[in-house]
C-alpha cells in the first residue's frame, strides 16, 4: 500500500517510536496491523453501541445504597449480551426461566446471575436432563455451567499506540468463562454469573424440552429451561464454511504453562488449546517460517518453525522437522484447510539464519526488490516448494503478508510467480485493485468491503474473501470491554456482505498475566488474546461461535428458499441483512441488531 496520509493519528506515534527503540530495548508497539491499513475510518463520537453497556462511575457510598435496597441473595436469568458488573447488583427483572430456540448441533447460550448482599460460599449450578413431552431425552451431559471471572480491562481512546496503564480507565471486567471449577464463592456486595450453555445433538428429535437448573447460593433455588429444537440441522464446525482465522501463537503456550518449548509436553498442551480452536471451526494454520515474522509485538516471543543454515561453501541448507511436526499435529487438532507462512514481508526486515562459516546466527537485512533480497529467498522458495511438494501441502500453503508498500508487494508477487507460477498468496490489508488478482486469500480492514463484481469473481475462482478488524476500530471489535454482541455482529456483517469469513490476529497473544490482566502496552485490552490459560473460553469467543453459527444457518436458509422459490421469506431476510452496515453502529447497538434479525433464522 501507499504510505498512510500524516493525518493518520498514529504516525506520530510511529516517528517517537523509532527513536524510541534506539533508546531502548523494547517490544516493538506499533507494527503490522496497524500500519497494514489500519487507519481509522470516520467514526460518530458518540458510541451508543459501547455507552450502553459501560457501567456507572459510583462512590463506595452509592455502591452501598444501592446494595442495601438488596434483600439477601438473588438468582434469575438474564442475557448473554451483557458483562455484569461485579461490583453492583443487576439491574434486571427476575426471571425463572429461559426461553431458547435452537438447531440440531447448534450451541446456544445465556447467563445465570447471583448476586448477594452477605456473600455465599460453595455456589453450585447442576442441570438436569431436558425432556419433552413425548419422552425425548438430550442428557444434561449437553449442558455446561461456567462460572463468569473477572480481568482488568481498559477503554478505546485512540485505539493503537503506546499506552501506560495509568492514562487510562481502566476496571474488571466479565469475560473469563471457568467451566472447570465444581463451586464458587462471592463476597459481600458482589454478582456472579454464571454462563450457561447446551450443545444440542444432531440426532436430537424437534421437539419442546424443559429440564430444571438447580442453583444452590446459600438456599436452593429452581430455575426452568424451555427448549425449542426446530427439524433444522446444523453442519459440525469441520464443515461450516466460514472461514475462520485466528492467528496462533504456540510459544505463547509454552511460557503460561512453564512448559519446555516444542517438548512433547508443550504439544500435549497445545493440543487442549488447537481442539477448542477447531471446534469453533477455524480453518487455517499459522506457521511462522521466520524468526519473529511480525517484528516482536507480542509479550512471548515467536521462533520460526525452519531452522536456516548457510553452509561453509556458501550453500544453503533448511531443517523442516519442526515445521513438519507442527503442521502434522495442528491438522491432527482438526485445523487443515490452509497452511499460512508468515512472513517474506516482516515490518521489520531482518531475517536471522545460522553461518557456519562465521559460527553463529546472523541476520540479513537487504531490502525487498533488491537483489540481495530476491537471491536470499529465491533459494529457500525453490527448497521449500519442493519439500511442501513431496509432504502434498502445497496446494494449500500460502506465503502470507502484511500489507507493505506497493513496490514491495508487487516485487515479492513477482519472485513468488518466478519460483512457482502456482504459489498462493495472502494478503491482510487495505482493497488494491492493482494486485487483487494475485492474491488468493485476501483480507481487507473493516472500513473495505470487495466491490460485487470483483466478490462473484472472486468466489467463482474458489478465492477467499475474508475481513478483520484491528487495534483501529473501536467497533465492531472484540476488546474485553467490547459489548459481547458486536462478535455476533460480525457473523451477521460477514453474510450481509457476500464475504467467506473473518480474521483476528491474536488467538492466544497472552500479557504477562493474562488471567489478571488484560491489558497491553500498545492496544485497547484484548485486542491481543480472544480465550485465556486453561484452556478457558471466554465471552467474546462464545459469541463469535454464536455469530458462525448464524452466518451458517443465513446461507443454509438462503439455499433453501432459493430452492423452494420462497421469494417472500428469502426478501424478509435480504432486507434485514442489509441494515448489517458499520456506520450504524454509531446509533443502534449490536445486541438490538441481531436480537431483531435473530426471529429469521428460527422460523
């Protein structure tokens, strides 16, 4: 791309940090996303959609009033769309029973809410099975509770750039989902939810169920579920067709678990973390074939999967046992559609290979398009095309990229084509008409959508059109404060624009504690991390599952009344997708968005 315009807030930003990490060692804050196309596209000052949701500023003294209008403890369900905070009561109606319409192999969801003004301690939350009325049984082994914890979260300001934890508001947060622990216990003048979940079987009967939750807080209480299960069926996530991609980040797991790095321990615990991953239905792989392909912006550090040696008689030599090892095991995870290499294009270029001449590792630093540079690839690509050859990846291995200067991607499409006319590409950045062609999974910043002719094509050619979004945009987003409903949202947005999927850069980027804390030293809270250590899900993964989900039944529906000429249903749901725009984020929140095209997919 084009330099971004000096209006862009963050190029200021950039110029002091290049003299600050000459000063400095230090974590390279503002790379890759943000300078890959990340400028800000016009915004309404205002954000309904994040003010209705954040909670009031009180004194200890209101927090008290309005604990002392409390009598004793209180259960009810509430909604999955909002974050409770811990420190008030809900402000809710009481309601006994959950009302939910679901699919076959659908997941769906919501929250329990105790709150107590004395405190409790061993909550438990036990389901029992749901039945109907002609002796149809989903066991309740379908059902999971998880109990809500809090993190420190922050706000948006101005979205990317250096922060100190100071400068900024920050509270706990509801985000972290703990289905693993048996009880819980609140202190005095706290909520705690609960979050509720039934995975329905494919092979459950349509049917009306109910089943009884038993909450005991100190006393028994007895809350009712009813379950609609409508004759539609669901693909399991292997087969949905969204295209998921959610960058990981396997060292990352190594240091939270104190676990030796690429020891067959650390593959045991990657395991737990890649499974969660697939069934969520991601569909492409992360491999970093460079050290550092993204110019360390990350806490943990991210080793290349080859290991590059120049020999003593100037030859080259690359190890791919590790990157075999890896690739293999991710697609044993369930994770196989697409291999993604990251990166010929580093913000950073500095490219670290071992000269046994010289005894020790080096770095090469030649600019790319320079002649240096296309000799110092040219000879790994040719290797490294045969070796994928021989494994039969090539067909589904990309060289990935960044969104560089033009001239730069031009040059390394150029190489990549010499090498192999059959390599693919893809690219995350801003909508080039000039190179759209040469880019096989393309995905572009929120404020682009494709234009329609370019999408027909695109899909026609089995290319991927996909979007993200970044430290950029404060909505939709999926931060820790972000409104739970806005990763819905995106499910929704992705239908509505005719796209196959969407992309976040950071599946387990973890902060130094991530459990604790979720805030980081260059972007908005959570903008690194989308599920925490454990592995434990999170509210903003659940509801991206749910969003998938949708966009799955949105396609299936459309076939289906294609198919059966059913004009009048099919226009009903066109005309809801279409008021899926960003722009009315600004007015309208994501929760009354979806909650209103929702009816659609379940008549």
């Amino acid at each position: 791309m084009s330099m971004i315009s000096g209006s862009h807030p963050g190029i200021k930003f950039y110029m002091m940090q290049i003299l600050h990490t000459v000063l400095k060692k230090s974590y390279c804050f503002f790379i890759a996303f943000v300078l890959m196309g990340c400028s800000s596209a016009s915004r309404v000052e205002e954000d309904v959609s994040l003010a209705l949701q954040k909670p009031p500023k009180l004194s200890e003294a209101e927090r008290t009033a309005r604990w002392d209008k409390v009598p004793g403890t209180g259960v009810s369900f509430a909604t999955g769309s909002i974050r409770f905070p811990q420190e008030l009561p809900p402000d809710i109606k009481q309601n006994n029973t959950w009302q939910a319409t679901a699919w076959k192999n659908e997941k769906v969801h919501t929250q329990i809410v105790v709150w107590s003004k004395n405190g409790s301690s061993d909550i438990t939350v036990t389901a029992g099975d749901l039945e109907d009325d002609k002796g149809n049984t989903i066991s309740s082994s379908n059902i999971t509770a998880g109990f809500v914890q809090y993190v420190m979260t922050d706000e948006f300001r101005d979205g990317c750039g250096y922060r100190k934890s100071v400068d900024f508001d920050s509270s706990m947060v509801a985000d972290i989902i703990n289905t693993s622990l048996p009880s819980a216990t609140i202190a005095k003048n706290t909520t705690q939810p609960v979050w509720l979940s039934i995975r329905v079987p494919a092979d459950a009967k349509g049917g009306n169920y109910k089943a009884t939750v038993a909450v005991n807080a100190g006393e028994k209480y007895e809350l009712q579920v009813a379950l609609t299960v409508i004759d539609r069926t669901l693909p399991a996530p292997k087969d949905w067709t969204f295209r998921l991609d959610y960058w990981q980040h396997p060292a990352a797991i190594a240091r939270v678990h104190d676990l030796p790095l690429w020891s067959d321990a650390h593959f045991e615990k990657m395991r737990e973390y890649y499974t969660m991953l697939a069934n969520a239905g991601q569909k492409i792989i992360t491999a970093g074939i460079v050290d550092e392909p993204w110019g360390h912006q990350t806490y943990d550090d991210y080793p290349s999967l080859i290991r590059w040696t120049k020999k003593r008689d100037g030859n080259w030599s690359f190890d791919y046992s590790l990157f075999d090892k890896y690739i293999a095991f991710v697609m044993s995870c369930g994770i196989s559609e697409r291999i993604n290499c990251y990166s010929m294009v580093p913000w950073k270029i500095a490219f670290k290979y071992y000269d046994e001449a010289l005894a020790k590792d080096t770095v090469f630093t030649g600019a790319i398009g320079t002649p240096e540079y296309n000799a110092f690839w040219h000879t790994m690509l040719v290797d490294f095309t045969g070796h994928l050859k021989k494994k039969g990846w090539f067909g589904i291995t990309t060289i990935a990229m960044d969104e560089r200067p033009m001239d730069a991607m031009l040059s390394v499409i150029e190489l990549l084509k010499t090498v192999d006319p059959d390599w693919k590409i893809s690219l995350a950045g801003d909508y080039h008409p000039e190179i759209e062609k040469d880019i096989y999974d393309y995905c572009v910043a929120s404020r682009w959508v494709f234009p329609d002719n370019v999408l027909q094509d695109r899909k026609q050619s089995g290319k991927a059109s996909t979007w993200y979004t970044c430290c950029t945009e404060k909505y939709p987003n999926m931060f820790t404060f972000s409104p739970p409903d806005e990763s819905v949202w995106a499910g929704w947005y992705t239908a509505a624009t005719g796209m196959d999927g969407f992309l976040r850069w950071a599946y387990n980027s973890w902060t130094a504690t991530p459990l604790q804390d979720s805030r980081f030293t260059a972007w908005p809270a959570g903008d690194t991390y989308q599920v925490y250590p454990g592995p434990l899900t999170s509210i903003r993964f659940e509801k991206i599952i749910e969003g998938i989900q949708d966009f799955e039944k949105i396609n299936l529906l459309r076939k289906l009344y294609k198919d059966n000429n059913e004009t009048a249903k099919l226009g009903r749901l066109e005309e809801v997708l279409k008021s899926f725009v960003i722009e009315r984020l600004a007015e309208v929140s994501a929760q009354q968005m979806v909650e209103q095209a929702k009816p659609l997919l379940n008549e």
